[in-house]
C-alpha cells in the first residue's frame, strides 16, 4: 500500500507550463495539496506566504535560477529545514556539486520518473515529519522554561534579557552561529529546572535555610535531565547544568574550576548575574548599572569570574550594546525557530 500525506503542501517552481504540470499530476495522485510557481521570485513568494513541507524546484529559469532560489531558502532560519529537490536536465558532477552548495536536499533529472519522483518525495517528507516533531518538541521545553519566568512576576523579561546580552557577548568574542544560538536558546532555557522548586522556596522574600538552597541547587541538574533527550539541545545543556559554576570551584552543581567551566557556561553566569544585580527581586532593590559592574569586578578579582569576561560587559555596557541587544525579535527569528512566544 501507497504511503500518503495528506496533509503535506508542495511547491512545484518550474517555468515550462507542461513540465509544471506532469510534476502536479504525480503529486495529487498521492494526496497532496499542490502549488504552482513559474520563475524564481514568484516560487520564493509562494514559500513564504504557504510555509510548505517541500519545494521541487527547476533548475533552468530566467531571472533567479534553481540554484539561487534554494540557497536563499535554505539560509533563511524560516524555510532552512524545508526539504527542497531540484529537478533539472543537467547531469553533470559540477552541477550537482553547485547544488549541494546551495543546500539542495535531493535532485531529480527530467524527464522525471514518476515512480522516483513520489518515492523520494515520500521520503523527504517522512524526514521532515520527524524533524517538526522534533521542533515541537523544543518548543514545549521552551514554553515549559517560559512558565517558570511566569511564576514570579520580579523575573519577567529575565530570559529575553540573559539570552540578549549573552548573544552579544558571543559576538564581540566571535564566537560561532552555532555557539551563539546556543546561548540565546539557554538564555531561555537556562533555569527550566525551577519548574520543579516549590513556590514557597522559589519566591521566598527572606533567606534561604540551608535544605532550601541545597533544594534550589537542584534546577540545574532538572533542568539538564529536561533537555537530555533532544539532540537539538545539546549545545544548551551545558548552560542548563553549570551557569552555576564559579571560576574558583565554589559553584554547583560540579565545582568545576577555571577552563574547566564550559565558556558558553561563562557568559550566561555571568550576564545571569548582571541581570539579576540590575533588576528588582523579593529579597533586594536593583541596583544601578554601573553598581552591578562594579560588584562583578569584585567578584572577579575573588576568583568568581573571569575577569576577561566581566570586562567584556563593562565595554559592551559603555558602547550601549547591551541596550540595543534588548530588541530581541530578529534574534528570536533567527535563533528560536518552531517555538512560541
């Protein structure tokens, strides 16, 4: 029996009416809901209006070609996971390789088997079920660690903030996309274990008896366990478990020390300090800015911080980088795919 989706939308891109049209046909036998592109900017309209499940795209159009078509999809943090096939009368081992650069997922030669055609389709689109799966998935921690902020109205904003100024950290390091999405999703994932600490504990306005910090310890390591079955997680959790960390072992939950501490790990503990220094808690006022510095100077000098790091924060707080961090939504495009806000 025929594996069907009923559900999947696919965009066909093809300038040649009667190509376009056999590729429609095979499609619909199978189910799925069909559109039809006939040049580049028309096929890139059409995917960002439809979000579709996959795009087969012809190579050989005037105006933007196949290859530029995909390439601008697949670096675009909205349609970058959008299986995309191109489907050309060129064969040879450079137009292939010219392909794979732009990012294509598979490529079919014309005139197109019919049979090959449904088949990989088919493939492609189980591939991408998964891959929304997991998407959706993510984005449940993320509401999940959003929930957590929620509980106490004196953290709101904290992670957009953290995930903000982390970023920009990373990027005055020049760090890696990869590393600072990393810390733009911890900044949001980073105290998700606190789903698990009592209200009574978590906003308690008075000190903490030593069974309840011990107990408050613990979100690290919940958080951690949350976000150790997705692989699209990984980068996060060593923010999860040790933005705790102290550079001199005295953090929780390792006591790990120095370069041992994870240095996306770092720049989270050491904004999540900041933010929480400059904001209003249950149990102290906020500080101004440049007190906040001034206290993490001092806990660098003890051996809390490093001071690299600290300084960083002084010079970025000094360019006003930090305020402008704040318009978080182009990050949130481009970091935080499938959740919500």
């Amino acid at each position: 029996m025929v594996e069907t989706t009923q559900s999947a939308n696919v965009i066909v891109v093809d300038d040649t009416d009667v190509s376009a049209e056999v590729l429609r046909r095979l499609l619909l036998q199978d189910g799925y809901s069909v559109e039809v592109a006939h040049d580049g900017e028309s096929g890139l309209e059409a995917v960002r209006r439809s979000t579709p499940d996959l795009v087969l795209l012809d190579v050989m159009m005037p105006g933007i070609n196949g290859f530029e078509v995909c390439r601008r999809l697949k670096s675009d943090p909205a349609t970058r996971l959008t299986p995309v096939v191109l489907v050309t009368t060129l064969d040879g081992r450079d137009d292939r390789i010219q392909g794979m650069d732009a990012g294509a997922d598979d490529f079919l030669t014309k005139p197109v088997d019919g049979m090959e055609l449904r088949t990989r389709v088919r493939a492609l689109l189980r591939l991408k079920r998964f891959t929304d799966e997991l998407d959706s998935a993510e984005a449940v921690i993320i509401s999940l660690a959003r929930t957590v902020e929620a509980r106490d109205p004196s953290t709101e904003g904290h992670c957009e903030r953290l995930a903000a100024y982390a970023v920009r950290m990373g990027e005055a390091l020049g760090l890696h996309e990869h590393e600072l999405a990393a810390l733009y999703r911890g900044g949001f994932l980073h105290d998700v274990g606190k789903i698990a600490i009592p209200d009574s504990v978590l906003m308690k306005p008075g000190p903490l008896t030593p069974a309840e910090y011990e107990l408050i310890k613990r979100h690290t390591l919940i958080g951690d366990e949350l976000c150790s079955d997705l692989r699209g997680l990984r980068p996060v959790r060593p923010i999860v478990r040790h933005h705790h960390e102290r550079q001199d072992g005295s953090g929780y939950p390792d006591g790990l020390v120095g370069d041992q501490i994870p240095l996306v790990a770092q720049i989270a503990g050491v904004v999540d300090v900041y933010d929480a220094l400059t904001t209003s808690r249950p149990y102290k006022p906020a500080l101004a800015a440049h007190e906040a510095l001034a206290l993490l100077r001092a806990e660098a000098a003890d051996g809390l911080h490093q001071s690299e790091l600290v300084e960083l924060l002084v010079s970025l707080h000094k360019a006003g980088t930090l305020a402008t961090a704040l318009d978080t939504d182009h990050m949130t495009r481009r970091f935080l795919k499938g959740t919500t806000r």
